[in-house]
C-alpha cells in the first residue's frame, strides 16, 4: 500500500510541475502579447509577427511538457498497476578458492513455503533496490523468489495454464535490461515473459523444428541490444528473439552445413560476456564453444573428462567481476572457474562442500555465488 501511494504521490507532483510550467509558458504569453500590443500599436504588421512568435513559444511550451510528462506518467502508471521493475545486479567476484564452506542454504521440504524440485537457473536481481533470488522451480511449475537470507518471498506461476494444459516447467531465466523476466518453459516447448512480481506479459514459441519454434528450450540470456538469446536444446541450436517475440534468426545451428557439427548439439547453459562473445555449453561432447554475436566460432575448450577444465554435462553458466567464467559441472559435481579461453582458475568439489549436482549459478555484488542443487533441490551460498 505504501508503495502505491508513493506512486500516486509521484505522479501528482508531475502533474502539478507540468500544470507550472504551462501555467507560466501562457502567462509569459501573454504578457509578451500585450507588451508588444501596447508599445507597437500603430504597426499592425510588427504586432502580427509577434502575435505568431509568442503563440509559437506556448505551442513549444506544451511540446516539451508533454515530452517530459507522458513518458513520467507511463511509468509511474505502469509501476502502480503491473509492479516494480527489477535492475540486474552487477556480479561481484568470486574468491578463487577450492574451499567453499556454503554459507547457507535454501529451500525446504514439501508443503512449507520454501519448498523446492527440479531446481533449473537463477538469477539475482533487484527488486525496489532490494536484491532477491529468482530460481527456476521446475517440477513445482513455478519461478520461487527468495532473499538473499532464503526467506521465501512470492512464487510466479500460470495457474490458469493448468486447467488445459500440464503445468509450466521452467528450465532457465534470465533478466532484460528493461527488467522483465524471461523463463524457458521446457513442458511447453516457449518462452514466458513476466513482470518481476508474476504479473504474465506474453509468451511465444511453439513446439517444433521450423524457424522461431522451439523443442524443449532451456537456457536463456540476453545481450546488450535487449536480444533473446535460447538454446533449443532439442533442436541443436540456439535461436535469436525480440523481447516481444520476433525471431530474428538462428546463431548457432548444429544442421547448417553438409554435415552435423557435433560440439553444437545439445547445447544447454548460454552466457554473454562483457565483450558479446556467446558462451554455450554442449551435453553432448560436454565441451563450451565461444562464438562471435553473428555465430562464428571463435574458440572451443573442455571435452568429457575429470581433470580440471574437462566437463560432465556442463551446465548454466555466470561470469564474474573480473570476466571469468563459471560453470556448473553438473555430472562431476562440482563448480569450475575459467578464464574465457578455458584455463581453469579453481575447482570447487561439490560433495566437500555439502552439496551434489549443481545446475544453475548466479552472483550477488558480494561475490557470493548462488548454486542450485539439482538432486538435493536446495539452493547453496558460497
């Protein structure tokens, strides 16, 4: 309630500046129009002239109020009826250490607020300049937002969906800079778009192999253009969408060509690093491919294997302050830190740290890394 009459509040104050400045624009009108009426009168050409000069600066007055009022007040309405906007947290960086004693956990057993299964990504955003938690709930059909203490906050779901179709299985999420959430729905083979507080804003995609449909979609990221990027796990490729669901094209696409590339199937986690290089994780050769904002590859590392900078089904993908590379080494149960070309930095054991096959990771501005445990379905602090 607060919260809405701080909005109201916001929005009276545009109206009354706006009313000001008008106000004073056609008062300063006037008085222009009357002084030059009085000292010109016996030059009806000047007093025309002026009379045009001084209703073009009240036309110009109400231009620049309207361009400073509308877009104000689309916002703040906005903000009353839909909710806040959340803002991505910049990451911080994560202590290279082998040794990472969880700070907590979350996530609890079933039929208590905090309960999850199927855990998938995450990602940490600001909710009112309040950092949460977004986790993708998948066997409980939902997206369940926490703080960063594990305190259950609300839950995203699409319970109409239900009475029609199996509920939403959400795999990844990820955040548009306008501060909508964007969550791969694996069930229903598309792409749900909310508002941070749950409120459904669209969705788009649907099963199949032609351009712009999707087969079982799981990771998610989006680029400094505001660009979807998805990785069509069941059709080997990554596919590339507006916010409001127009597919712009496939940038990677393991069929293109005479024959099938390999590292190109199965692609599972996604990540975009500062310079717009594409990161994406392979289940198939459990490599990680880089590749160019148009799709050229520009490197590749890692290959099946326990050493560190090998991987086990490689998983979603982070990256830290510092532009290193984190990976969720889902079979060999344990988080591995790269640099962008794949030399590892350190190699953080899950079972020693009390936890069994990460999936989903993301930072807070702490450098605490937030891990999601696919079979624990907890959600450990390191």
């Amino acid at each position: 309630m607060y919260r809405g009459m701080r909005s109201w509040g916001t929005l009276a104050a545009v109206v009354l500046v706006a009313w000001w400045g008008v106000a004073h624009a056609t008062r300063l009108s006037t008085t222009t129009t009357n002084t030059t009426n009085t000292n010109t009168a016996t030059n009806n050409n000047s007093n025309t002239n002026n009379g045009k000069f001084s209703s073009r600066r009240y036309v110009w007055a109400l231009v620049v109020a309207g361009l400073i009022v509308l877009p104000a007040t689309l916002a703040i309405v906005g903000r009353m009826f839909y909710g806040p906007d959340a803002t991505r947290i910049p990451p911080g960086t994560y202590p290279y250490s082998s040794s990472r004693t969880p700070i907590h956990l979350f996530g609890s057993s079933a039929g208590t607020p905090g309960h999850l299964k199927g855990v998938g990504g995450l990602v940490v955003a600001a909710v009112e300049e309040t950092p949460h938690v977004f986790v993708a709930d998948g066997k409980n059909h939902r997206v369940h937002v926490f703080s960063l203490d594990g305190s259950s906050q609300w839950k995203i779901e699409d319970r109409g969906q239900q009475e029609i179709d199996p509920p939403q299985e959400p795999a990844g999420i990820a955040l548009t800079w306008r501060g909508e959430l964007v969550v791969t729905d694996v069930a229903h083979h598309c792409i749900r778009m909310y508002r941070p507080n749950g409120t459904p804003l669209r969705t788009f995609g649907t099963q199949g192999d032609a351009l712009g449909q999707l087969d079982t979609p799981v990771g998610v990221a989006v680029d400094i253009r505001d660009n979807i990027l998805v990785t069509d796990h069941g059709n080997h490729r990554v596919q590339l969408f507006r916010p409001n669901g127009l597919f712009l094209g496939c940038v990677v696409d393991a069929n293109e060509g005479e024959e099938e590339d390999p590292h190109k199937k199965l692609p599972y986690g996604i990540s975009i690093a500062r310079d717009g290089t594409i990161f994406v994780s392979s289940w198939h050769t459990h490599t990680i491919s880089v590749y160019r904002s148009d799709g050229v590859l520009l490197r590749r590392f890692g290959g099946p294997g326990t050493q560190p900078g090998q991987f086990q089904k490689p998983g979603h993908m982070t990256f830290d302050a510092r532009g290193n590379l984190i990976v969720a080494d889902y079979a060999n149960q344990r988080i591995q830190v790269l640099t962008t070309d794949g030399s590892p930095l350190a190699v953080v054991d899950a079972t020693e740290n009390g936890f069994h096959n990460p999936l989903g990771v993301a930072l807070d501005e702490e450098g605490h890394l937030y891990v999601s445990d696919a079979e624990a379905d907890r959600v450990f602090v390191l």
